[in-house]
C-alpha cells in the first residue's frame, strides 16, 4: 500500500511495495518524523510551503537507497535517518524546480508546488530547500557527504541545463540521452547509495559497487520515467504526463522511434509535431505500436537492471546486497506492470 493515504486508489507505483516496506518500514517512519520536523528550521514565513512540498513524498526510493546500501540488522542508524532526509531535500527541490522548467501543473496527484502557489515561489522555495540540504550534509563528522551532495546536486543542475539545450533537437541520439539522464537522474541515485554505503561503513569497495549500483538502477528508473510519460496516464502516475514531448525533450522512446522511421515517415512525423499545440497522442501512439517501440524500450531498462545487479556478485554474502537485490526486483516490476 502507499505510504499516503490519498495514494491509495490503484496505482502501478504502489505495486509490491510492501516488500520494500518489510525491511525499510521503520527507517521510512524515522525518514518522515526527521523531516517533519525539519519544517520548524525554516523561516515561520515559508513553514507551511515546505510542509506542502515535503507532506507526500512518494515511495521516498532515494532514502530507502541510502538505507538498503548502508544496511544492518537491528535499529536503523540515525546517522542513515539523516542521510536519507538530505537526499530527499534535495531530490524534492528538483523536482519543485523540475515543473516549473516543464509547466507541469500536477505532482503527487496534486497541484504543483508552481501550480499553487506561482513559479516565482517554487524557484525561490527551491533553493531554500538546497540550502538545507547542505546545512544538514555539513553537520556530518566527514566532508565526505557535503562535499559529495553539493557535487551531485550541481551535476543534477547541469543535467537538466544540457536538456533544456537539447530541446527540440531532432539529431538527439543515444548517447546524448545517456549523459543527460546520468547528469540529472542517476547521479542523485549514486550518491544515495554511494554515502548509504559509506556512513554505513563498508568497504571502499562496496562503497564504489554500491554507487554504480545506483548509477543503473537510476538510469533504469530514468527510462522507466520516460516510458510512462508516453505509455501511461496521468491518473495512474499521478503527474502531468507528455510534458516531455510538450517541451521538445527527445526522450528514449522518441529517440528509437525517430531512429526507426524512414526519411519520408520521419519528416512528416516531425512536421506534425513541431505544428501542433498539443501532442499528437494518436499518431504518437500508432507509430509507437506500429514499430513496436515498448519492446525496445523495455531492452534498454532491462540491461540497466542486470548491469546494475552485476555490481553486487562480488559481495552476495552482505546484509546490504539481497536489499538492493529487491529494489532491483521492485523497479522492474513496475515497467512489467505499465507494459
């Protein structure tokens, strides 16, 4: 079931993450009461902003990530309850900003941050949540994490200006997509695990397996995105759904489908969709079947997923492992699902 109670209605994302939840449910508990209780740190003025961006966090992956990577048996370590509510600070600000660059006027099944209250505010609000994300990052013993969160956050930023410059670029290929989704998507997850290994203290190597773990599982979780953008509805994702077509972003789906058209198929393609206001969904969704690009797609996502399952052969006999093992598992069943 969703950790919220407007979630409940039947949502792919909701699917099995009670498997999750059997091992990361008290640390999830934990994860929400720190961060409830980091709305008093800001100002009385924005209080109540914070709390509507911060009340429905989703599945809140990004922490578990951090806790599954640095996992022991026994009670979760507040150092990791911590850890995690930083990660999720600043993957919430991206996201608050995320809509405003995309117009998206739906987030969690709600109103948008920008929706509600003004892009003004949500950029602004935004960056108030950076700002405590690396206040709480620095309190730690190590530098390791300021210094480790303030290189990802930049990466995350650069990610989506390279996209931004991307936009509507026909010529977009694969390994332009790649880097775009590694800077804005993956790196977040890296990190999360990368750190959630490191405070969790294992090895230097564990620490860097974990993070190429994160790499692909964040890189699969970019193309499941991407997927649903196109394939799935906006009552199942709870999100504005085809933003990305809407703003001229290329994403995986297009990409393969522009590589499988033929010169006439791909002109008249484009020609319709830089002449229409709205998405052409129809003719989007005939080519898609037609050239059977869910397939394709689902090729993809997949060797991200084994790629990221291989990281970890070297260390099966760690607690931390078989945790990771069934996020892999969670993730891939939700693309199932939506295919």
């Amino acid at each position: 079931m969703s950790e919220n109670p407007q979630d409940d209605k039947p949502s792919t994302l909701a699917t099995d993450f009670s498997v999750i939840k059997a091992h990361a449910g008290d640390y999830l508990e934990a994860v929400n009461e720190y961060i409830g209780e980091q709305r008093k740190a800001f100002e009385p003025e924005i209080r109540d902003l914070v709390h509507y961006c911060l009340e429905k966090g989703g599945k809140r992956i990004r922490p578990v990530l951090v806790y599954f990577s640095g996992y022991r048996e026994g009670e979760p370590d507040p150092a990791l309850v911590k850890l995690g509510t930083v990660i999720e600070l600043v993957h919430t600000a991206t996201l608050v900003h995320d809509d405003i660059i995309d117009d998206a006027s739906v987030r969690h099944g709600r109103d948008s941050v920008m929706e509600k209250y003004g892009s003004s505010v949500a950029v602004l609000l935004g960056d108030a949540l950076f700002s405590h994300a690396l206040r709480l990052a620095a309190e730690f013993p190590t530098v390791e994490v300021c210094r480790e969160v303030a290189a990802s956050t930049r990466t995350v930023c650069t990610g989506e200006i390279h996209q931004s410059f991307r936009r509507g670029d026909e010529k977009m290929d694969l390994a332009s997509y790649y880097r775009c989704i590694e800077m804005k998507t993956a790196e977040l997850f890296r990190v999360a695990c990368h750190l959630g290994a490191a405070i969790g203290g294992y090895s230097r190597e564990f620490i860097n397996a974990s993070g190429a773990y994160g790499y692909h599982l964040g890189t699969a979780y970019q193309i499941f995105d991407d997927y649903a953008d196109i394939f799935s509805t906006e009552e199942r994702m709870g999100k504005t759904l085809n933003t990305d077509i809407l703003k001229g972003k290329f994403t995986l789906p297009i990409i393969l489908l522009l590589e499988s058209l033929n010169s006439t198929e791909k002109e008249k393609f484009l020609e319709e969709l830089n002449n229409s206001e709205e998405v052409p969904v129809d003719t989007i969704a005939t080519l898609m079947r037609t050239h059977e690009i869910k397939g394709k797609v689902m090729d993809h996502f997949n060797q991200q997923i084994q790629r990221g399952s291989d990281v970890l052969n070297p260390f099966g006999d760690l607690p931390a492992t078989l945790r990771l093992r069934e996020l892999l598992s969670f993730v891939s069943a939700q693309i199932e699902l939506l295919a």
